[in-house]
C-alpha cells in the first residue's frame, strides 16, 4: 500500500492552473484518502469519491469526469462490471480509466477490460510521485 507520510521524489512542485475532476473508485476508504491526498497535495487537482461501482456510474452519468481511477475488487459493482457498463454508454464511454488495483492484471485481463497496460497500476509498492506523474501524464 502507498505511504502516505512518503515525500514525493520525483513530482515537480508545480501545480495545474485548472483543478482537474477526478473520480476515485475504490470500497477501500484508506486508499481512496491517499490517492485523494496524491491528487490534491501535490497535484492540486480536485477529485470525488465512490465506493463502489453502482455510486460511481451514477456520479459519472450526472457529471462525467475527466479520469477515473478505478480499483477492480468492490462490493454491489465491482470494476469489471462498471467498465463494462461505462463503455456501452456512448456518452461516458470514452472517459480514460486509470486502474488501481492490488490484484495483477494480465494481459489477456486488460485486452478483455479495453485498457491499455500503461493504465494499469498495483497499490503493493507504488510511490506518491509514480502515481502523481501517470495521473498528469494521462491528463495531458
């Protein structure tokens, strides 16, 4: 799991001139504060929140965001379920997804779930200023 008391490394002090909406889908309240904290702390990025994927089609639907971050492992809708929902709806279909997940996802997985590999992120391991820099990375 992220360290949350880790000093980002790499991310350059700098902030975005626009908060970006982000919505954080995880049934993990842990993991949805530290990435929320990633996101508002050294990103200065806003973000909402839901914990899980029947919250999170609704939040989606009512106002789409410009990235999800999505864990696959949830209770009601788990990940699969809500990507697989999201991409038949022509009108959030083409919202990136950034998944973060503590499963590994193969690449059949990913093929399956539409998401390039570059998408994918495990929680074991990873560090602030990782997550920080894909995130601005996939929002540029």
């Amino acid at each position: 799991m992220i360290n949350p008391q880790a000093e980002p490394s790499a991310l350059p002090n700098e902030t975005v001139d626009l908060p970006e909406d982000i919505l954080i889908v995880d049934d993990e309240a842990d993991a949805r504060l530290i990435v929320k904290l990633v996101l508002k702390r050294f990103l200065n990025y806003q973000s909402r929140e839901a914990s899980d994927g029947l919250e999170a089609l609704e939040l989606v639907r009512q106002k789409p965001p410009r990235l999800i971050i999505l864990d696959l492992t949830m209770p009601r809708m788990d990940g699969i379920a809500f990507l697989e929902q999201m991409r038949a709806d022509p009108a959030i279909a083409d919202i990136p997804v950034l998944i973060f997940t503590a499963h590994l996802v193969t690449a059949d997985q990913a093929e399956r779930l539409q998401i390039p590999s570059s998408m994918i992120m495990r929680k074991s391991g990873i560090k602030i200023d990782e997550l920080g820099n894909t995130i601005r990375q996939i929002l540029q």
